[in-house]
C-alpha cells in the first residue's frame, strides 16, 4: 500500500513538473483517444497546438484562448447530436 502511494505521488509529481515546463512556451499537446479533449483545451496555454490523434473523440469542444485545435489523419470529432461540436 506504501509503496503504490509512494507511486501515484512520483507519478503526479513528473505530470506536475510536466506541465509546468510546457505553459513556460507554447507547444503541442497530444490527445490520446479516450483523453477528454476539452480538458485538454482547457489546460492549454495560448499559443498551444491541441493535436487530436487518430480515432473517435468525444465533444463538444469550448475553445475560449487562443489555441489551434489539430487532427491528426483520421482523426473525428464526435457531438451530442445537438448543439454545435466546437464553438470557438
């Protein structure tokens, strides 16, 4: 149980450390299929690439910054079936 622990805060510690580098210059930020790709916009910097990888995503997607949203080839973006799928 220690040990698992002691895992998970090295793990969110290298996540932490992770992002702090990419918000000190605009980079690009992979979304895995099965990632969330409006918590990935939302944790973007302006200025960040968003690069949906190829596959099926879920949306809608909010872009409130100045961000790019990317696909990859053969990547799709999937709505709700209402509303709009990105709304910038």
């Amino acid at each position: 149980m220690m040990k698992s622990r002691t895992l998970v805060r090295l793990g969110l510690a290298a996540a932490f450390a992770a992002n702090l580098t990419s918000f000190a210059h605009a980079g690009r930020i992979a979304v895995p299929v099965g990632t969330s790709p409006q918590e990935i916009v939302d944790l973007a910097a302006e200025g960040d690439v968003v690069v949906l990888e190829a596959g099926e995503h879920r949306g809608p997607i909010r872009v409130a910054r100045k961000v790019t949203v990317e696909g990859e080839k053969g990547a799709i973006l999937i709505g709700s079936g209402k509303g709009s799928v990105i709304t910038l």
